[in-house]
C-alpha cells in the first residue's frame, strides 16, 4: 500500500490531502475541501503531470535562447526524457509565437512550441 500526502495547488487554501491506495486503485483520499481539490489528488497520485518549460538555443536571432513550453501537461515521470531531447536541438529563426519546435515530444503526443516570435538579428547576414 502506497500512502502519500499531497499538497492542492488549485487554490490558495493549500489542502493537505492524505491519498493511499495500489497500483491505479485508490483506497482512501482525506483532507480535501473540494470536489477539484479531490480530482487533483487523485491525478498526483494516480499520473502527475506537469507543464514543462525551458529555453532552447536558436540560431540566428540576436538573443540566443527562447523560452518554449509543452502545449500541455506532460506526464512528469518524463520530465527528463524530454529534457535530454530538448536540450541536444538547435531551432533557425523565424520561429512565430507557439509554433511546434517539437512535434510529439518523447511519444506523449505532446508538442514543445515556442513562448513568443523570435526574428532575425538584422546584422546577421
Ligand atoms: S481542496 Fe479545494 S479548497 Fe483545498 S486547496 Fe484544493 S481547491 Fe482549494
């Protein structure tokens, strides 16, 4: 039996929810004020997922590095999976405001896109 204590970040209140169960089944979930705080608990404790953002180097643009993030939560046990991946690509400007960088991102059907447009460095010949 895993038991594990979760900390709702859906509001300011900051419930401290006590979760416990095996595998996908949950046994018992205590210490939520609220239905969202209770769906929320059960995905950290069932799949957590995060939005993962980061910089990544571009070729061409003045500022060498642009903030992008995944179109949505990713599962967070791939968290590093996608960091080693985002980390070896170099993107060329023009990059738009979320556009794909990354299609696919690690095979959880997720894509990585850009923060903001980035043009290029009009010195840069
Ligand atoms: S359980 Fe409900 S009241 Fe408590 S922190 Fe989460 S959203 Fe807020």
């Amino acid at each position: 039996m895993r038991e594990q204590e979760i900390i709702c970040t859906i509001c300011p209140a900051g419930c401290h929810i006590q979760v416990s169960g095996q595998g996908q089944d949950i046994k018992s979930i205590e210490g939520y004020s609220c239905p969202r705080g209770k769906e929320y608990a059960e995905n950290e404790f069932l799949c957590p997922v995060r939005t993962l953002t980061t910089t990544v180097k571009v070729d061409g643009a003045e500022e060498p590095l642009l903030a992008v993030r995944t179109a949505k939560p990713i599962p967070k046990s791939k968290l590093f999976e996608c960091m080693d991946i985002i980390r070896k690509e170099r993107f060329r400007v023009p990059i738009e405001q979320y556009q794909v960088l990354i299609k696919d991102l690690a095979g959880t059907g997720i894509d990585l896109i850009a923060c903001s447009e980035r043009k290029g460095d009009p010195y840069d010949i």
